[in-house]
C-alpha cells in the first residue's frame, strides 16, 4: 500500500514538473471566442500578456501551471470590449464639469451648475449634457438666467451632443462676440435682436477657445479617470475620435512611463497641423497606442438641427442644416490624407453629408480596397446612397444607443419615411459584412452592455417602443458582440492582435455575471462587469 501511495506521489509531482507554464489560467468558464467559427471552449492560458492556449477545462490544467489561475465558476467570458467611437479625454474632462445630463428643463440646469460652482468657486464655469429635447419646453434656451447669477464669471454650457453650446455675457465678452455673426457651418441664435449665447456648431469654438487649457497635472488626472471608469465598464481599447497631436505625445509619454494602461486609437482632428504633423513623423503604433487616422466633421447634429439634410426639417422647415465646410475642402483633405496612406474618418449625420462625403470617398478610393475608410455616425442615409458603403468598402461605424435616445423625437425632426433610413444598422451591416459599434461617449453612456441591448433590442429601458424601434435594422446577438470586438478591431486594422480569444492575440477579456448572448432584455440591463483583463493583467474587480 504504501509503495502504491509513494508511486502515485511521484506520478502527481512528475506531472506537475512537465506542466507548461503560464502567467494566468482561466477555467469553468463559458469563454465566447469571437473567433472565425463563433467558437465556446471552456478556458484558456495566457503567458507575457498573449493567449497561448484555448480548450476545455481538463486540457488546459492539464497541460499547464498557471501563477495565478481563475475559476470562473461557468461565467460568461468575452473578450475585451472596443468602443469604436467616443471621446476618451473629453469624457475624463466632462467628469472634471458640472454634469448637466438628465435635466428635465433649463430651471433645473441652472440650479445644479449653482450647486457645482459652490464647490469650484474660481475661473470659468462649465458644464455639460444639456438637451432641450427631455425637457417640456423643448426650444433652445437663453443666458438670461445665467447672466443673472453668474454676472462676473464666464460660464460654457455645452450641449449633449458637443455641437452647441450656450456662453453666458461675461463668457461673450471674454470671446469679444457683441453681435451676432454670419458663419460658415454654424450658428449664434438670436432672439428679439439680442444674442440668446446659443452657439451652434462652428460658432462654439469661438468662445471655446478662450477656455484655459488644462495643465498637466490635470489632464494627467482627466485620463486616469477616464481609464478607471472605461476598465470599470470592460472596455480595453478605445478608439478617441479626434485629438489635438500635441495631447497624442503627452499620453505616448504616459503610456511610455507605466502611467496610463488603456489602449487608445486616435484619430487626429482635421487641423493643419496635425496633418503636418503624423504625415511627417507617420504611423504611430506601440501595443497601447494606434495613431493612423484623422476625423473630419461634415456637418453637426440632429438634436440641435445642424444636421444637413437633403430637405428641411419636418419641425423647422426653414431649416435644412448645414457642412461645416466646404466640399473643396472635404475633396482637398480626402486626397491628402489618401496620398500619404491613413485613413479618413468623417462624421456624418444627415442624409446630405453622408451623400456627399460618400460620393468624395468613392472618387478618391475607385472602388473596393482595403483603406477602411469610415463614415462615423452614418445616422441618416438615403435609401440611393446606401450602396456607395459597398461599392468603396467604406466602412459605417455606428453607434447604436444613439437610436434610443432620439427615437422620441426623431420622427418630429425626419418625418415618418425619411426615419425609416435612419439608424438602418442591419442595412449598413450588409454593406461590407461587418460593422464596428461603439457609444460616443461623453454624448451617450459609456458602458458597452447598453450598446449591445440598444443594437439587438432597440427599446429603452422600460422596453418602450413595444416591440422596439425599426426592428427590421436590429442586429443578432452575435453580430452585436462582433461589434464590440472583433469588428471594432478591425475597424482599427487590429483584428491579427485583438478582438477575439484566440493563441497569439492579446490577452484582453472581461467577466461579466450574465451571459448578454443568452439573457432575458432586462436581465442584460442588468449585467455586472466582475473583472476586466488587459494583457492577463487584472485592471478592475468589482467590489
């Protein structure tokens, strides 16, 4: 007996000796690979940040030794999720403002920036999330108010969608606007010959540049905070859809000090010198950081009428929009970027700025290739534009909480038949076969658990509309999760390194406590992120 004992003693060590090793072992869980076949297995190994090995639960313990090995006790593992469009440093500023998001009128937004300043007592005072369109009165507002409670301190509201905005006199004054004036691409609203400080659009900036711009040690703060909340949520990459070079190099050095760990695709915004300066220095791209592509804006948003349709605004037909630029300079810019090889990424809203920018990616692009050029937003299109996305290969990136949220008003600004083009995911998705979603956050929330109820469910959450919203453009389950990963990796030319669970990707995943594939909709509304990975490095734990 004893010699059976001692026998089965060495056996055990023996094998223990010839394990394999890994950084971390994750098992009895119910792993969504993403691969090419949709693939589940039950757990995998990770050593120096990459998988190394997928399988079942038996076959992976007993071929490796994990330093760190995680039951997950048959939860849902997926892998990390890429938000393909938001505002990485401009959400970590707006938590830096006064949160104006969810305010039923005006009344209520002036009390709560009286409130916010109590506590930030100095300089200028700003805000965001406004949106006339949750409110009873649902015309733009006017300073006013503002005026009279904050007479020697500029105040800079922006509205939710980033696109306009409202200065009170003091912040007029600092910008030198003492009449109205006539822009190209946007919009000082005037009301009884007096400026109301509703800056839509282009006009938004000329007060907006007069803001101080953080330090370092602030904007240091504005990314931690950012990248705390994102890993929080399960994101792992986020594409930031319009940066300045100048912050580029201060995340690269962060980055390159340990000091920042999201991974960040940035698209540089249509300036200059930002042109000048990734044509001169070229592709930038580290395992954390991707600079290759540049974000024009073709025209505004639906919710403050900047949108530029084809026809007038069903509730304002005086109104059709407006480019924020010229075509010239929309066909100029296209060229260059083509020329030196990156890609274009350009905000589009209304069905004539989509047609446009359509037509100008077409004629620089001839036909099918593999630029992933991409229309951002991509909201309304007319039924004949829809083939340009195919014929080009140009990629629509959507998001689709934005459906959600404008579905009680949409049909007021569209009409009936011209909504039905809008927010047409399913019809985009059968451009190319596959489609990137992110949120565009700060705009909408961050968390990518909405983004995939909002494209497969398309309600809100007290399942309004019975039956949900233009159902015929919901996307499956499983296309919604591509989405978030595989296809908004490649999205960002990273589909060989990210997206997916697979041996030589990245070793980013998230647990979550629901399997959102399989669940009940209000069940997935109340999915738990349980922990996110990055690397096989644990960047959050629920508590």
């Amino acid at each position: 007996m004893k010699s059976f004992l001692f026998a089965a003693f060495l056996l055990i060590i023996f094998s223990s000796c010839n394990k394999k090793e890994a950084d971390v072992i994750v098992y009895h869980a119910k792993v969504y690979t993403v691969n090419n076949n949709f693939d589940m297995v039950e757990a995998f190994a990770v050593k120096d940040g990459k998988i190394i090995a997928t399988g079942t639960t038996e076959e992976i313990k007993r071929e490796y030794q994990g330093k760190a090995e995680i039951d997950a006790e048959g939860k849902a593992v997926y892998p990390g999720f890429i938000d393909a469009h938001a505002h990485f440093f401009g959400y970590g500023q707006s938590l830096q403002t006064a949160d104006l998001r969810g305010t039923k009128s005006w009344e209520e937004v002036c009390q709560r920036l009286a409130d916010f300043a109590k506590s930030h007592p100095n300089g200028w005072l700003i805000g965001n999330g406004w949106d006339q369109n949750d409110w009873a009165d649902k015309s733009f507002p006017t300073n006013e108010k503002l005026n009279a409670i904050f007479a020697n301190r500029p105040v800079f509201l922006s509205r939710i969608d980033g696109h306009a905005a409202i200065a009170n006199q003091k912040a007029l004054d600092e910008a030198e606007i003492k009449q109205a004036q006539s822009l190209k691409g946007g919009d000082m609203l005037v009301k009884n010959g007096k400026l109301t400080g509703v800056l839509i659009d282009n006009a938004v900036a000329l007060v907006e540049h007069k803001i101080p711009s953080p330090d370092a040690a602030l904007a240091e703060k504005i990314l931690h905070d950012a990248e705390q909340n994102c890993f929080a949520a399960g994101l792992t990459t986020i594409d930031d859809c319009g940066l300045d070079w100048r912050v580029v190099e201060f995340i690269e050095k962060l980055q390159q000090d340990k000091k920042l760990k999201m991974r960040l695709y940035i698209m540089l915004s249509d300036q200059a010198e930002n042109y000048k300066y990734l044509f001169n220095r070229g592709t930038i791209k580290t395992d954390r950081l991707h600079v290759r592509a540049f974000k024009v804006y073709a025209d505004g948003a639906l919710g403050s009428r900047g949108a530029c349709l084809l026809k007038p605004y069903t509730d304002m037909p005086e109104k059709s929009g407006f480019l924020l630029s010229d075509e010239k300079h929309f066909e100029e810019v296209a060229a260059q970027i083509a020329k030196n090889n990156f890609q274009m990424c350009t905000h589009a809203i209304g069905d004539s700025a989509n047609r446009v920018m359509l037509k100008i990616y077409n004629r620089i692009l001839k036909g099918k290739n593999d630029k992933r050029w991409r229309i951002e937003h991509a909201q309304v299109v007319n039924q004949q534009d829809f083939d340009l996305f195919g014929k080009a290969s140009i990629v629509p990136s959507v998001q689709p909480t934005h459906a959600t949220s404008d579905m009680y008003w949409g049909g007021q600004r569209l009409g009936v038949q011209r909504l039905k083009d809008a927010y047409a995911y399913k019809q985009l998705l059968k451009q190319n076969g596959w489609i990137p979603l992110g949120t565009d956050f700060p705009v909408e929330n961050i968390s990518p658990i909405l983004t995939f109820y909002a494209a497969t469910v398309r309600a809100d959450a007290k399942g309004f509309p019975q039956g949900g919203f233009q159902m015929e453009n919901a996307l499956t389950p499983k296309e919604a999760l591509k989405g978030m990963t595989i296809w908004a990796a490649k999205a960002n030319f990273e589909e060989q390194e990210k997206g997916s669970i697979e041996v030589g990707k990245l070793a980013d995943f998230v647990i979550l406590d629901t399997d959102i594939l399989t669940s009940t909709p209000q069940n997935i509304l109340k999915t738990k992120v349980l922990k996110t990975y990055l690397n096989g490095e644990k960047v959050y734990e629920a508590k």
